[in-house]
C-alpha cells in the first residue's frame, strides 16, 4: 500500500477522535394511546339468527300466527266435511291428518286438543273429550227437517234465516233447496244484500186490490217508529191498534177466604174411642155432674 495514503488515514483519523460529535440513538416510539370509545360511530353487528327451515318454522311454540293459521283449516275442513254429509267425529290426531299437518310440534298439538278446539264455537266435543266434530248454526239434515225449522219461525213470528247459515248447517244445501223451491220464499234484504229464508205459506195466498196496493206503497214509515205510528192513528180517530201487540200479563192476586178454619181432631187414638167415653162418664159421675 502507498506510504502517503496511510499517513493521510492515520491523520484523518485523528482530526475524527479530536472533533467532539453528539450521537443520536434511536429510541423507541411510544405505545399509541387507547381511542376513545365513539358509541355513535360504534358499528352494530346484525343479531345471529338460526337458519330457518320448514321442520323449525313449523314447530316454533311461540308463533301464534302459525298456531291460528292450523286452527283456522281445522275449522275449515271440518265445515266442508259436514257440508258434505260427514258428521261423525274424529281425535285429532285423524283431524291433523286429514289436513296434512302432522309434522307441528306437540305444544301446538296440545294447544288445539285442550284449548283451541275446545273453546271454539264451530267446534262441538264429545263427552269424554277426545273426539270433535263440526257445530253448525241449525241441526238440519235434510230437506225435512229445513221444512219443519221454517215452519216453527213461521207460527212463532221468528222471521226468517239467512241463506247462509242453512248452507253452513244443511249438507247438499243447493240440492235440497232446488227441490224445495216451490216452498220457500227468498228476500234480499236491503241492508247488506244478504237473502233470507222464509216458510211459504200457501194458506195465506190471497189477492189484494191493485189501488190498496198503490195506496200501501204510497205510505212511508220507515222513519217512523211505533209511539210516532200510534200518535198519528190517534190523531185520525183511529183506535183499532190498541188491542193488537204484546200484551203484558197481569198478576192475578189470590182471593182471601173469609171462612174460619176448621181443626180437625186428632185421629190417632180412634181405635181407643169407647174406652175414652167410658173414662169421661165415669169421671163426670165422680163429679157430681149428670152426663145425660
């Protein structure tokens, strides 16, 4: 090695250790401080939900719109069941699967065996309360039977019956009616347009003239109510009505009797009648006292 450039590093390497320097050491950084909690700008995570299937959904015990949702096609099957001539009962078990519900859970189950169905009023429980079978309005069988029900809101002044309760309560109704035609009148009424039944008299056919008619029609009381209709007949001169309606019974009062009561003897020493006599004449003689 050249002699100069040693002598120029040994000199450089005295100015170095002759010229004071201040090191800098690397010192490590400090630990960042925990953020503020910022509940505002705090993401919610979603709730975990189960994956739902048909097997869960259905035996969920705490889904009352499900619970109704069966109760309602029981009530439903069992009304066209009875429409259609079916009226023997069945357990719910044959109920269940009749309308293909067997997989709901036995809570459920048990909701509608002692509760639901129970407590239903188109529902009607045997004695022992296993078997349920559907309750129509009227126990009506058949054409028979829809004739005598007519016949009996007839005499009593029941009016009649809405179409459909007879369709709810008579199996083959639009059969029946059909053949029973000639002797049921049918009137739409005009509230709600709803038709009703009533017996057809033919007893009380008769022929009314054609100008009391117009004069019938002529006369509106539907604003009017019974006290209105009398005050206006009375205004008239018109008593007639007065006898006809309900009458009120008047209590019949007892008749007191003024006949004084009569005690009757005692009968029980009837068999000791000659001896008593005996016993009386004897002792009125000891007395002093004639009998005679």
């Amino acid at each position: 090695m050249d002699p100069a450039l040693l002598r120029e590093r040994e000199a450089f390497k005295k100015r170095a250790m002759a010229t004071p320097t201040v090191e800098k050491k690397n010192r490590p950084e400090p630990a960042p401080l925990p953020a503020l909690r910022d509940d505002s700008k705090k993401k919610m995570r979603p709730p975990t939900v189960p994956k739902m299937d048909a097997s869960t959904y259905k035996t969920m015990s705490g889904s009352s719109q499900y619970r109704f949702g069966v109760l309602a096609k029981i009530v439903k099957f069992m009304r066209t069941r009875h429409q259609d001539g079916d009226d023997h009962p069945l357990t719910i078990d044959e109920i269940l699967d009749e309308t293909n519900q067997l997989d709901i859970g036995q809570s459920v189950k048990n909701w509608l065996a002692g509760e639901a169905l129970s407590n239903n009023p188109k529902i009607d429980v045997t004695p022992d309360g296993q078997k349920f079978s559907f309750k129509p309005v009227y126990k009506i069988k058949d054409g028979k039977s829809l004739m005598r029900l007519l016949k009996q809101h007839d005499l009593k002044g029941l009016g009649g019956i809405l179409l459909e309760d007879v369709q709810e309560s008579l199996p083959h109704c639009e059969k029946v009616l059909k053949n029973r035609a000639a002797e049921i009148l049918f009137i739409i009424r005009p509230i709600d347009k709803k038709k009703i039944l009533f017996y057809n008299d033919r007893a009380a056919n008769f022929s009314v003239d054609e100008e009391f008619q117009k004069l019938w029609r002529s006369a509106t009381v539907d604003a009017m109510d019974d006290a209105k209709i009398d005050e206006y007949l009375e205004k008239q001169g018109i008593r007639s009505m007065q006898d006809h309606g309900l009458k009120k019974p008047i209590p019949k009062r007892k008749k007191v009797s003024n006949k004084k009561r009569q005690f009757k003897k005692p009968r029980d020493n009837e068999h000791l009648a000659d001896v008593l006599e005996t016993y009386e004449d004897n002792t009125l003689t000891q007395k002093g006292v004639n009998p005679t």
